[in-house]
C-alpha cells in the first residue's frame, strides 16, 4: 500500500469529501441569553438542540471558536455505538450496579434514539445500523476476547455474541481470524454530514450559533470573546478534546490524540475478496486500540493513536498527522485485509478526544453559578454527547428524570498531573501497550501479556 497522500490534515477526510459548509457570522458586541452553550460539537449542538425543543421561548447562544463540527465531532470514526463511556466497574464503585446497567440500557437505546432524530429532521448522515465486531487475530487476543465477552455480558451487554472464525469469515474476512464479538447496537454515521445538518436543524430552530468566535474566559453566568460577551442565566462548556484551551483547564481532561486513513474506493474484486456486506464497524483486541469502518463509497477508513499525546496539552489546528502514523496505519490495514494492500490512501487526518483522569465522563450544573459541562467521553462520545445533552437539558430545566440519576451526574474526576509527569506516563503507556501487542502478535499464545498490566496500571482505566 503506498503512503503517499495526497490530503493529510485539513481537518478530516469527511469534511474533504463534503466541502467545508460557509461560515457563520462571529459575535458582535456583548449579548444576553437565556443559555450560553460554548462548543459547537455535537455535544453542544444537541445541548442546543433539544434545549430550544424543551424551551422555545428560550434564547440560546452557541459560540464556537472555529466552524460546527470542527473538533472530534467531525473527525471521529463515524461509531453510533451503545458502548458505555469509561469504566462500568468504577461507576458501580460509586453508583452500584444497577445504576450501570440502566446506564447501558439508555446507551443502547440511544442509538436507536439518534437514528430517529436524523430521519425527523432529514439529516442524511450515510447510517446504517449495522453493530459492530471486536476481531481477535492473536491466540492472546482470543482469550481476552472471550474474557471480554463474559465480563460486557455482566455488565448489561446481554445480546453481544462471540462468533468462531468460520463465522466471522462470513461476515468479513479478516487476515489470521480467529473469532470475533458482535455487538448490535452500533450504526455506522458520516461524521461531518451528522454535524453539519445538526448546525442547520439548531439554526432553524432559532438558535443563535456564533462561528469564529473563541471563547477566551467562562465565569459565572458569562462565557466572553474577544469580540464582546454573554451574559446568560446558564453557560454550559461542551469543549471536549479543546477544553485544555481555556483557562484554568490545562489539567482537567487530557487532549489524546488519534489519527485516521482513508483508501480510495476499493475494487468490486476486493471488495468480494473481504466481504464486509454487513457494513459492521470493526475494531480488534489490540492493546493499542484500532477502530475502522466500511465507507458508504466502498473504502476502508482506519483508525488508531498515532502519537497519542502533545507535551503541555497541545492541541492540533489542522488535524495534519505524521508520516510515521500513516506509514504504521497503512501497513496495519495492509496487514488485516490484503486484497487492499495495494489500494493508495487517499487522506489522513488527526484530532483529539477528551480523557478524564479516570476515564470516566461527567455531566454538571451547579445552580448558584449557573456554570455547567458535559463530556470527557474517552473516544466513545458519537451517542454519549447525544445522552449527555439530553441528561444536561433535563438539569437546566430543572426535571428529576432517569437520565439524571445517571451514574455520571455531578461526578468529578481527579486533576491529571503536571508536566513533565503527563507527558511521559501517557508515552510510556502506549510504548508498553505496544511492545504488549508486539509479543502477542510474535509468539505469544495464550493470555495476556504482563506488559499490558503494567501499561493499565500506569493508565488508571
């Protein structure tokens, strides 16, 4: 597979392929609201979206530093999934069990929900509900799947199915297979198309979305730009894997970054050699983390964490990823499916995602400042932003519902550690993660490595 591309960056293949929509109108001069959302990601968006459902009356500002969707929102590996953000055991520990199985029958339940939405409002995002596999293609990786089963199972993943390798060869062949998880509750989502029309549907709902407009300070009933300020009754950070721009945030969630390939459409032949009809999305038992789905224009887009942290919380711009990450992107999909080893990549692109200390998400109001957030959703964010809008909605409004005795409401996480400390535990992890998967994927056979033990522990999952 060649590792020329001839787009890297320029925020995402998705929005590549569907032009950047015109940019909205900044702030101009100060300005009053009832609710003052900052982030226009899909968290904010949704926030907006089902505040203004609930409240027509209300007036509600969203600001946004860049264009709706320029963040993880429109970069993401397109996975509606049901999958719970962070840690079921650690939510238990605070919350009991029960409160976590509900959490994931809301999870699931939200794909559909999501689903429902986009059709209402004619939002064509490319989804299909098509769940997804976990591959293992390691005797090590086998065993941990099978444990992996076992333990999604106790924790509200009842219809998840352990398949042999026969059968997920039937589905799509995968090189050196052994066996798979399917979970159905996952769709696969054009990420730029979701948030894009999601902007349009808020806008015509009447909610005033400010583009171009950083926020540089959030206070009590204040968010302010350089270009004026909202005072509103509620200002709520929807921030995500930017949050560590603002003031005062540096160490409250940490920006890890991932980064994503695109091939150029494969061949019918190709394609009949992989199978894929499904159009699962796909991941596997590495360590490391691998993520991909099959494009609704028949290419294969892969993902996984590059260079996974920027000293001192940095974020990227443009989303430009390094020619080592592709080159290692590249070979791993060459690797997985070789009827495509030698289709070119067409684009690779980076952003991050929000991971608390704990790896695990929160949703916040506090009454007396009016000051609200929600997110840190650790790569799992495409349906748990839409949950945890809604779960924020129903705090500002003020309703007792399910949604907020969820086991992430009013939760706070650990600070993470200063540099250099960050920076070298989150190298070090993925160095171990690696030469973890690196002994699997050599000769290890059964269990996992100690490596990777190691690796968690430094991790705090």
């Amino acid at each position: 597979m060649s590792t020329s591309v001839p787009a890297n960056g320029q925020v995402s293949f998705w929005f590549g392929q569907t032009g950047f929509p015109p940019r909205r109108t900044p702030l101009d001069g100060s300005t009053t609201a009832d609710v003052c959302v900052v982030g226009a990601g899909y968290t904010g968006l949704w926030t907006a979206y089902h505040l203004k459902k609930a409240r027509p009356d209300w007036d509600i500002v969203v600001l946004e530093r860049e264009f709706a969707g320029f963040g993880a929102s429109g970069r993401n590996g397109g996975w509606l999934s049901g999958k719970i953000p962070g840690s079921p055991a650690r939510f238990a520990e605070e919350r009991g069990k029960e409160a976590v199985l509900r959490f994931q029958a809301l999870m699931n339940e939200e794909v559909d929900v999501v689903l429902s939405t986009l059709s209402d409002e004619g939002i064509s995002a490319d989804a299909v509900k098509s769940g997804y596999l976990r591959v293992a293609h390691a005797p090590a990786q086998l065993d941990r799947l099978r444990a992996s089963v076992i333990h999604d199972r106790e924790w509200g993943n009842t219809d998840e199915t352990l398949l042999s390798a026969t059968e997920l060869k039937k589905r799509v062949e995968v090189a050196g297979g052994l066996g798979a998880a399917f979970n159905p509750h996952c769709a696969r989502i054009h990420p730029a198309r979701l948030v894009t029309g999601l902007a349009e549907s808020v806008g015509r709902l009447g909610v005033r979305l400010y583009e171009s407009t950083p926020v540089t300070a959030i206070a009590p009933h204040e968010a302010t730009t350089p270009f004026g300020s909202v005072s509103a009754r509620h200002v709520l950070r929807c921030t995500e894997g930017f949050t560590s721009e603002l003031p005062g945030e540096k160490r409250t969630w940490l920006p890890m970054n991932s980064s994503m390939l695109v091939t150029e459409p494969l061949s019918r032949a190709a394609w009949q050699s992989i199978g894929w009809e499904g159009q699962e999305l796909f991941s596997d038992q590495t360590h490391a983390y691998l993520y991909g789905q099959r494009t609704a224009d028949g290419r294969i887009a892969l993902g996984g964490r590059g260079v996974p942290y920027r000293f001192g919380s940095r974020v990227d711009g443009n989303g430009g990823t390094s020619t080592r990450t592709v080159v290692s992107l590249a070979r791993t999909l060459a690797a997985l499916f070789p009827a495509a080893a030698d289709v070119p990549v067409a684009h690779a692109w980076s952003g991050v995602l929000a991971v608390p200390r704990d790896w695990c998400p929160t949703v916040r109001l506090d009454r007396a400042t009016g000051l609200g957030s929600a997110g840190g959703y650790v790569g799992q964010g495409v349906t748990a932003s839409h949950l945890a809008a809604r779960t924020l909605t129903d705090l500002v409004i003020g309703e007792d519902t399910e949604r907020t005795r969820l086991p992430w409401t009013g939760r706070t996480s650990p600070r993470w550690e200063p540099e250099p400390l960050r920076w070298m535990g989150v190298h070090g992890m993925y160095a171990v993660y690696r030469a973890a998967d690196r002994q699997e994927v050599e000769g290890r056979r059964t269990s996992t490595s100690p490596l990777a033990r190691v690796a968690d522990l430094i991790s705090g999952r």
